[in-house]
C-alpha cells in the first residue's frame, strides 16, 4: 500500500509538471514591444492593403457588393473538418474593434494573439500574415477607422473537443508557424509578388493542401487542395497546371475573364473583386511569381 501511494504521488507530481511544461510552451507569443515604433499609417495606402488582403471576403456580408463590402460585421461561417469558424465583426465599432490599437490588430495578424492573450485559430490566415511588413499593417489600420461601423454582435465558433482548447494551439504553431517565406531567396524582380502572394494574399491558404491537423504542405506549395467545406476542389496553380501566360494571369486577377473567356466563379469571384483594385504592376508581380514556383503535378 505504502508503494502504491508513493507511486500514486509520483505521478500526480510528474503530471503538474507536464501541465506547468504544456503551459509555458503554448503560451501566446506576442510581437515585440517596438514593432511598430516610429511607424505612421497612411489611410489611402492601407486601401491597397486592404483589398490585396482580401479583408472583405471574410468579413463582409455574403454576397455584398459595391460599397456594402466595407461594411465588415463578420459572420461568414467557414466549415471544416476542425469545425465551423465565424469571420468576426472587424468594423471600427464597439462590436467590432474601436477598442483595438495598433499593435493589437498587428498581434492578431502576424501573430495570431488576441487583445486579451489568446491564441486566435488559424482560420484567420496570420500563418501568411506573420509576413506582412508592419507598414503594411498600420495603413491598414488607419484605411479601416475609416470605414462604416456595425453593431453585429460575433457569432461563437463551433468548435467541438480537443479543438475548443485554445491553448494547444501553442503546440500547432510551434509545428507550422513560420515567417519564412516558401520561395526562398528570391530575385529582386519577384520579391513584390512574392510578398502578395505569400504575405497579404495569403493564397496558399486555399491553393496549398494540408496535413492531417491542418498544417500546409509547403513540400506541395499551390498544388491545388480539397476545399475545406468538402464540396469540390481548389486547383493546382503551379506551372505544371497553370499553363496560362503571365499576361493571362494578370488579366485573369483583372476582370475574371480567362483566356478561354470562361470566367470565375465561387470564392475566386470575390478574390478577383479584391485583386482588381490593385495597380497593373501588383497584379503584373503576382503573375511573375506564380510562374517562378517549383512546378508539382
């Protein structure tokens, strides 16, 4: 008995412990305190950002057009195999994020950390946000205080067990949060689409399949993926399925219209409503890069 009980003790020591371990691990990481000294926003950039950020499919309402896409009150559901995610209010309003700073929208885009310290799920795509320059981040700022404010109260995520612990989220970021970016050491031509693509575009998010517990496959970067809600698939935009010219592409992100005169449709629609308020060089930039990835069939 006297074994027994020490054993007993044992264990519970050595499972306080894992639990202190487990704790101090996956605790959230925010940005450093000077990231955004000396940095000024500028509203009118952080319109360009905005749109190549694609903001406005997530958050605004679902087929809202013209100028109800700045209305961003959140609500979009996104299902998936983890569960479904709701786009939260992200209007400068009291529902939305009036109260937020500077640093706390940088922490919740390139760090995946909420105002209050917790992980935020990677349904919101800081995994290509972590990329972003903080310049970048403060226009965007700036451009969304400018913007109408809704009163839409967010809808909980539905989340069930062990996903709804968002702790363990420390651990998966660990696994897959990297502010590396795929196409390494890349000419100074294709830097400007790189950024778009891997950073504000964030377009691997869709385009690039993902492991078992939801981690990119970088090793299959743009090579298409099931969708996440089950129905259908997001195509392989490598060389080796892409056959278009970089001209085709660009007027492809321009108007929506491929060389076929097909035109898209689905999510990719509002992508190409976002794309198509960036200036002919960005879109010209996305094109290039999307030429240069490693081709996988």
């Amino acid at each position: 008995m006297y074994k027994l009980t020490r054993v007993l003790a044992l264990l519970v020591v050595l499972a306080v412990i894992g639990l202190g371990v487990f704790w101090l691990v996956t605790r959230p990481s925010p940005l450093p305190a000077d990231t955004f000294a000396g940095v000024t926003g500028d509203a009118a950039a952080g319109e360009a950002v905005f749109w190549a950020a694609g903001c406005a499919s997530c958050h605004s309402a679902p087929e809202a057009e013209g100028e109800e896409r700045l209305i961003l009150a959140g609500g979009r559901p996104f299902a998936t195999e983890f569960g479904t995610f709701y786009a939260p209010n992200i209007s400068p309003s009291d529902a939305g994020i009036a109260g937020w700073s500077l640093e706390d929208l940088g922490n919740a885009m390139m760090r995946g950390v909420s105002p209050s310290g917790a992980h935020y799920y990677p349904a919101f795509p800081y995994t290509s946000y972590v990329k972003a320059q903080p310049q970048d981040v403060a226009d965007l700022y700036e451009f969304i205080q400018t913007l109408p404010a809704s009163d839409t109260p967010n809808t909980p995520h539905d989340v069930g067990f062990p996903f709804s612990i968002r702790r363990s989220l420390g651990g998966w970021k660990m696994l897959f949060f990297s502010d590396d970016f795929v196409l390494a050491n890349a000419p100074d031509d294709l830097e400007r689409g790189r950024y778009l693509v891997e950073a504000l575009g964030h377009c691997a998010e869709c385009h690039t399949p993902r492991n078992a517990i939801g981690g990119l496959d970088t090793g299959r970067w743009m090579a298409g993926a099931p969708s996440p809600d089950g129905r259908g698939r997001i195509p392989n935009i490598t060389p080796a399925a892409l056959d278009w010219s970089e001209v085709d592409i660009a007027a492809y992100l321009k108007t929506g219209f491929t060389p076929d005169f097909d035109s898209a449709g689905g999510e990719m629609a509002e992508v190409v409503q976002n794309m198509s308020n960036l200036s002919d060089a960005d879109l010209a930039a996305i094109a290039a890069y999307l030429k240069a990835i490693p081709a996988v069939e």
